[in-house]
C-alpha cells in the first residue's frame, strides 16, 4: 500500500501514536500502583461483542510463533516469577491478532444488523478487495505498553508501514459509511440506528497479556520495571515483524466464540 507523503498529516498521527502510548503507560502505572487493579473479566454479548463488527488481521503462524516465543514466553516468565497471574495469546487467550477497525451498531435491531453485514461480505463494499491487498503484507511492533488490565506490543512510528494502515482505515470508514447509507437507502420505515466505526487512528495493537487476578502492586510495579529494562528494550532495538495471513470480517462475538469461548458471557 502507499504511503502517506503528506507531512503535516505524518507529522500529524505521529503525535497521536506517542500521545496514546505515553497516555496508555502512564495510566498503566498508574492503576497497578493503586491497589485496584482492574481485571480482565472477557467479553459481554449483551454489551459489547454482540453489537461489534470486527475487522482483524490474523497472523500467519510464522508470526504467531515469533510473538509467543519474543513477547509472551519472556513476560509470562517475569509475572510468574511475580506471583501474578495472567492469560496469554495462545495461554487461555486468543491467538495474537491485530484488530484493524472495530465498528458498532447502535439502536439497530437484529434484521438491520443483517442487512449490514450482508453488504459487507458482498463484492459491492469492496471489504473484499481491502482484505486481498492486506494479505501477505509485515508490520512491525516497537514498543511494549504495560496498562490493565491489557499489556500490548505496538507500532510506535508512522512510518512508511503504518501509512498502509492509515489508508486502509480510511478505506474502511468509507466502506462503513456506504454501508450504512446502503441500508437506509433501501429500509422503510426509516432507519434511526447506525453503525460507526471506533476511533483507532492512533493505535495499531496485539495484545499480549490479560491480568485476571488481584497482586501485590509492589509485584506489579517489579513487573511493569523488568518488562520495560528488558523485553522494551529488545523491540525497540529489533522490532517485532508480523505477517497478515488474512483479514478477519465479521461479528465480534462470532470470532470470540470461535477462539476464545470461556471468555464469551451472555
């Protein structure tokens, strides 16, 4: 995909991925310094998976192993060593992924959602044609965010890589927006509902570790310093490369239930 040569708007998504990854940090520090670390507790159909449209880049396996072996083995080693206790991409997580653009229904009923999806599987949205581009294309993550009850690898530069993913986030949009437009084009009575795309235009993300119990803060500050001083440091000397096997579309839930089904509640 090309690049975006524009400086004001690289300069521009720049400061917004430096500003999400500071932010996301300190916060991070922040909440398991205080005593009340919040927990991973999965996913809710009724209030998020089952109203949530998920684009995902799956990882070919190549990749998924470079990620368990490089981040996850290094940082489960550290939060055992810490007495905290954590899921892990391919340790009672889901696979590593990135999700490239969630969006969300709202006030629509089950027939619109339909609708919705519908067209987007459809040649006419051109979903398929974005994902066929996306295949086979490297990424790189730099940079380690210790937050809760979520720690991520990240792209921390837009460079010449995370352009493609500007503009494939931009194509989305419009294919969310012809999607929608499709549909109250063609319903009677009248939609009210929508469906919107969630602004994830400062962060191209896999996620890499859950905390699902209560520890020491002391622990988790030990943890939070190690991982920065040692696996920090080795992605942002040789950042993490990761291939797209495909692009995952469809209901969030759908994918959850597939891979992650003990996290899935009603």
């Amino acid at each position: 995909m090309y690049p975006v040569k524009n400086p004001e708007i690289v300069a521009q998504e720049q400061a917004a991925y430096t500003a999400k990854i500071d932010k996301n940090k300190a916060e991070g520090l922040k909440k398991i310094a205080s005593g009340e670390l919040p927990l991973f507790t999965g996913w809710s159909i009724e209030k998020h998976s089952g109203r949530t449209f998920d684009t995902i880049l799956l990882l070919d396996e190549p990749s998924q192993k470079l990620v368990i072996e490089r981040v996850v083995n290094p940082l489960r080693q550290l939060a055992e060593a810490h007495n905290i206790t954590a899921v892990y991409p391919g340790i009672g997580d889901g696979p590593p992924h990135v999700v490239l653009q969630p969006g969300r229904f709202t006030n629509l009923d089950p027939e619109q959602m339909e609708a919705i999806k519908k067209y987007l599987a459809s040649n006419n949205s051109h979903l398929n044609l974005l994902a066929k581009i996306l295949e086979g294309l490297t990424f790189h993550h730099d940079t380690l965010v210790i937050a809760a009850p979520t720690t991520y690898v990240c792209a921390g530069k837009f460079d010449a890589e995370q352009g493609g993913v500007f503009r494939a986030r931009r194509v989305m949009d419009r294919i969310i927006a012809h999607a929608v437009g499709n549909l109250k084009s063609t319903s009677q009575p009248p939609v009210e509902g929508n469906f919107t795309p969630n602004d994830y235009h400062d962060i191209f993300h896999s996620s890499v570790m859950r905390f699902t119990q209560e520890a020491d803060p002391k622990d988790l500050i030990a943890l939070a310093q190690e991982a920065y001083a040692t696996l920090g440091e080795d992605l942002r000397r040789n950042p993490l490369p990761i291939t797209i096997a495909c692009l995952y579309r469809g209901m969030a839930v759908d994918y959850q239930m597939k891979v992650v089904p003990q996290w899935v509640t009603p």
